[in-house]
C-alpha cells in the first residue's frame, strides 16, 4: 500500500540497540520530524558488546554508543533519548522491561509507537535476526497495548504523575509482511548522516552501498527509488483518537 503520506503529532520508537533506529526508520523518521512531528527514542540496551576490539571494556563501549546515538539522534533534530541499559546480547521481554516501556510511553504520550518485527527470524540466508530486536519487539508490543493505556496496571506510576496513554498506532518497522511502503527519496541523504554516526560499527566501512541497495529493492514496483517498510496496526479510529485528545486537552487545562 502506497498511501497518502500520514504525520503524527508525535512518535516514540523503541528499539534494541544503537544504530537499529538509523538501519531501520530513520528515513521515515525524518520527514515527520521535517514536517514538525515530535519524536523520542528508547534505546533498551547501550549495544556495550557491540565493539569488538581488544581491551574494550563493556562500560566503555557503552559509553561510546551512547555518544554515537545522541549524535544520530540529533542530525533529525531529535533530543529526547532515552537509555534503559538493559545487558546487551541478553535481552528479555520481562515483566521489569514492560513496566519500564509502559513508563516511557505514559511520560512521552505518543500519537503512533514505532518498533522492530518480534517474529522475523530469517530475513536473509545470511543473516539471522539477533535475538535482542526480538526481545525489544515483543516487549514493546506488550507495552503499548494493553499496558500503557490501562490505569489499573502499572498503576503505581500515577505516583510518578505518569497517567495511562492509549497510543493511536503502531508502526512495525521492516516487518515480514508489511501494508505500508513509505518513500524516503527525499531523506535517505539524511538516513545515511544519522548511520554513520555510529562510527564505531563499521571499521572503516561505508554502509551506503548496502543499505541503498535494500531501500531500492523494498521500493521495487512502487513509485518511488527508496522506501522503508512497516506493518502498521490502527489500535483507535479517528472518532476514538479525536475524543481522547480531547479529554486529554482538559485534563491538562485542569492541571491534573
């Protein structure tokens, strides 16, 4: 499906590690935030095995990737990243990574979540999906719905002043079977910057080639050179998004 080009408010992406964001969506990412949308990021873990170099220390590497992100991050302008430094390589959907993603959500109030496929396994024969996108897939899935937007669940985090947060949609990122290709010609230049922030992952080689070759092959047949690729679920219609933006709209008139 080629559709009219839709624009949230605003979108938190969830992903696994620094530079899933960038390989992924940073295309699409782009031109909502061209367009004036709000956008966060959550990153579950700081990719601190991700450098492997002799005496590089997990913390250090940590470090770095961190570093390599809010620089990404900032060539769309983005400034709310959020680090959650779940163990890199041993991610899990637990019930502890849940509460944490439903207190982002509720914090951010996101109009649509962006998140990786949790059931690709083999998306080439050369690769195989690394368990961690996985585990950051299902457990944002598990986040958003139900979770974020039911006040009897988490519901401790009123405490905090975090309400519940329905999300109007969702957006799964390079799913397996996606219904949604957008265009990124006019930003891919932009996708490309942001990647290459993360330095630290490519040894002295440019990933251009490559990732220009998998966005012209998803855009095969479309009427576009490049694309990025999501299966997205509507959780609320316009009439249900409608009404709770406006109770939302009084509440904080009220200053509750």
């Amino acid at each position: 499906m080629c559709a009219k080009f839709y624009v949230p408010e605003s979108a938190l992406v969830i992903m696994a590690h620094p530079d899933d964001i960038e390989f992924s969506c940073a295309g699409t990412l782009a031109r909502w935030a061209k367009a004036g949308a709000r956008i966060g990021y959550v990153l579950c873990t700081s990719g601190d095995v991700g450098i492997a170099e002799p005496g590089m220390t997990r913390a250090r590497a940590a470090e770095i990737r961190e570093a390599e992100t809010l620089a990404a991050a900032a060539v769309l302008g983005v400034t709310d990243v959020t680090f959650l430094r779940e163990p890199d390589g041993l991610l899990q959907p637990t019930l502890e990574l849940r509460k944490k993603l439903v207190r982002e959500i509720r914090r951010f109030r996101p109009e649509v979540l962006v998140c990786s496929d949790p059931t690709v396994v083999f998306s080439r024969n050369d690769y195989i999906n690394h368990p961690d996108h996985r585990a950051a897939g299902q457990a944002a899935l598990d986040a958003v719905f139900p979770a974020a937007g039911q006040p009897n669940l988490f519901e401790e985090l009123a405490e905090e002043g975090l309400r519940a947060h329905k999300t109007r949609k969702v957006y799964v990122s390079t799913a397996q079977n996606p219904d949604l290709y957008v265009s990124i010609d006019e930003t891919i230049d932009l996708k490309m910057e942001a990647l290459r922030k993360h330095a630290s992952q490519f040894n002295g080689w440019d990933p251009e080639e490559n990732v220009r070759k998998w966005a012209a092959e998803r855009a095969k047949g479309k009427e576009m050179e490049y694309c990025e690729t999501f299966r997205v679920f509507t959780l609320e219609t316009d009439e249900k998004w409608a009404k709770l933006k406006a109770e939302q709209a009084g509440i904080s008139s009220n200053g509750r």
